[in-house]
C-alpha cells in the first residue's frame, strides 16, 4: 500500500524474485494499468489466463500491480458511470471466488496486490482468505535505495561492479529524499552513461587497430625477400588469421558479456539532475 511514486511496483517485483529464489516459485505480474476500462469479459480472459498459467506450474505467485485501477470500491461520487462501477464490483467478486477456490486446492497458489489505500479496494478482497493481510509502504531508508538500485538494475539486464557497500554508500549521501520514480531515473541515466563509456572504450579501440599498418603492406614496403617469400607461402595469412581470432573472438565475447554500471556511472547520472519530488517541495514552498 502506497503512493504511485512510493515504490510499491519494485517492492512487489522483488517479492516475486525473493518467492522464486526460495520456492522456485512461478511468479507472474499483471499490470493492472493496461487492463483499466476495458470490459469484464476482456479482463477476465487476461486475469484467467495468467491464474491458469501459475496454477498449472506450482508453486505459485500471481502479482497484480495497481489492483485498485480495475476494482476500485464505490467512491459515491455522482460523476462516476454506473456501469463502471458495476464493472469493478463484479470483477472484485470474481477475484474474490478466484482466491477462496485457489485455497481449496491441494496447491494453493499466492496472491499479492499493490493499491493507493485499503479503503480503494472492495471489502469482498480484503476479507480473510484474499488480500487479508496489509503492508504500508515504509519511508526508503539507505538499504531501502540501494536495494531498488540494485532492481532497477538488474530489471534492465545490468549489474552494478562495485560492492553493496558502496552502493548504500552513494544511496546514502546523494540520494536522500528521493522516492521510487527518481531512483528510476538515476537507473536509466546510469545505464545510459555506462552504454556511452562502452560505446567510448570500444570506438577508440577499432581507431587503434586501424592505424596498424597490414603485414603485408609493411612487407613490400620494407623489400625484404625473407618477408617476401613468407607473403608467397601464405605463412603470414595463416599469422594474421592467428592474430584476429582471439580479437574477433573477444569482441563477441564482450558483446554477449552483462552491462556493468560503476559507482562513476552513477556519479555522471547524478551530475545535474535534479528529483521531481525536490521540484514538488520547492513549488510548495513557494506557495507557502
């Protein structure tokens, strides 16, 4: 339970990885926000295919993200459509039968949900044996940040070379006050500047080796007939051939190789960047 920018969606991703690495549990996430207006039949067919897909690889875990987005409890505000409204009560019951049946079976699967407050849910989904059980979204502490650093990296198929240590480091004196989206953004700036130091590192290695003159250019030039007769026997392009393998052979090596991002990426990702919530805080203090 939490604000959208409170980091609930990366809290629940790691849920789901923390059940796989324990359980080996099959985890899958429904982005709730995608399925938001559509029609009960169309959101059924989304909610009951991906239920069938956990249950038939148990154990389970079935995440839905932004639940309240597709079942919000009556607001008893008169601008809101009544067949929305009867939408969301419907598919409340629904998931509601959905968790009771899936306690009766001989492997339960688990659910877990994120929503703005409780209260933006039906009843009928936090009645004991669905989503009875509450967990608020704490303030980020340092480990709290260094941790969804480290799953907004992993998230985008990076790593982090350095230890945890000095990624609390860095989460502790230059990420104070940020919330979840700004530490998303701190990840794709990071990713970015590491992209660009590999793109740096790897074009003045190809203008290195290009300013090599070839052996056999060097050969003619040089009028040497021992080189000469070694250009005629093909022993030098058996050499070269030598030489290039183990280049070419790095080269696809690094490319198939994780994108490691260094405590000076993230450095560069925060040179200048400013947190929305720092924005929100000096609007409101100018207001005051």
């Amino acid at each position: 339970i939490g604000s959208s920018d409170s980091g609930r969606s990366w809290l629940i991703q790691l849920l789901g990885q923390a059940a796989a690495a324990a359980a080996a549990a099959h985890v899958l996430k429904v982005s709730c926000k995608g399925l938001a207006g559509q029609s009960y039949d169309a959101t059924v067919a989304v909610l009951s295919a991906a239920a069938a897909e956990v249950v038939g690889r148990c154990p389970g875990l079935l995440l839905l993200d932004d639940l309240d987005l597709i079942t919000p409890a009556a607001s008893g505000d008169p601008g809101q459509q009544e067949q929305d409204q009867t939408t969301a009560t419907r598919l409340a019951w629904w998931l509601a039968d959905l968790m009771h049946w899936s306690a009766t079976q001989p492997r339960p699967i688990a659910f877990a949900a994120t929503c703005t407050d409780a209260a933006t849910i039906p009843a009928c989904l936090r009645a004991a044996g669905c989503l009875d059980t509450q967990v608020k979204t704490p303030a980020f502490g340092v480990q709290g940040r260094a941790a969804l650093l480290l799953s907004g990296l992993r998230s985008k198929g990076s790593g982090f070379s350095g230890d945890l240590d000095r990624i609390e480091g860095l989460a502790g004196k230059q990420l104070e006050g940020f919330d979840a989206r700004d530490l998303q953004l701190v990840v794709d700036r990071a990713v970015h500047a590491a992209l660009r130091r590999h793109t740096a590192a790897a074009a003045g290695a190809g203008i290195q080796g290009s300013h090599r003159s070839p052996p056999a250019a060097a050969a003619a030039r040089s009028g040497s007939p021992r080189l000469l007769d070694r250009l005629g026997s093909g022993s030098s392009s058996t050499s070269d051939s030598s030489v290039a393998s183990p280049t070419t052979a790095a080269a696809a090596a690094a490319n198939t190789q994780q994108l490691l991002v260094t405590a000076a990426d993230l450095e560069q990702a925060l040179s200048g960047f400013v947190p929305a919530s720092f924005w929100r805080a000096g609007q409101q203090k100018g207001q005051q």
